[in-house]
C-alpha cells in the first residue's frame, strides 16, 4: 500500500513538473511574439510548433525523465508516451 502512495505522490510530482514547464514555455512563446511584433503561425506545442521536432534539451529532459521513471518502475499514466516502459 505504501509503495502505491509513494508511486502516485511522484507521479504527481512530475504532471505538476510538466505542467510547470509548459507553462513557462507559453509565457516565454508569448513573450518573444510580442517583442518581435509577430506570432506564429499554426498550433504551438512545447519547443516550437506542431510538426516540429523540439529542442535537443527539451528532448534531453523528458528522456530523462523517462529513465528515471524506469528506474522507479512502470508508470501506468504516462501521457507522453515516451521510452517508459521499453527501458531494460
């Protein structure tokens, strides 16, 4: 029982990293479209638009991400779809 509430309390922790990040991203993206007196054209997604690839250091980041949550064991909730659960 206590493993499942530690489990669920990290899980927790890395949505609330995530939504944090993304956050700051949308106020960054939001910022520079104002400085630059321009917007861009299309949906955004974290690092750039749809259909970009993102930046190599949000890339690097949600892997580790990925393999620390190898590391601590399956995560069921995993939204992104990353190398969960494909590590080992």
């Amino acid at each position: 029982m206590d493993d499942n509430l530690h489990q669920n309390q990290i899980d927790e922790h890395i949505r609330a990293l995530r939504n944090e990040a993304n956050r700051l991203r949308a106020e960054r993206a939001a910022r520079d479209a104002r400085e630059s007196g321009t917007t861009q054209a299309g949906p955004t997604v974290a690092g750039g638009r749809a259909g970009d690839h993102p930046p190599a250091r949000v890339r690097l980041g949600q892997w580790l991400i990925d393999v620390g949550v190898a590391v601590a064991g399956n995560d069921p909730d995993h939204d992104r779809g990353g190398a969960t659960g494909h590590a080992a």
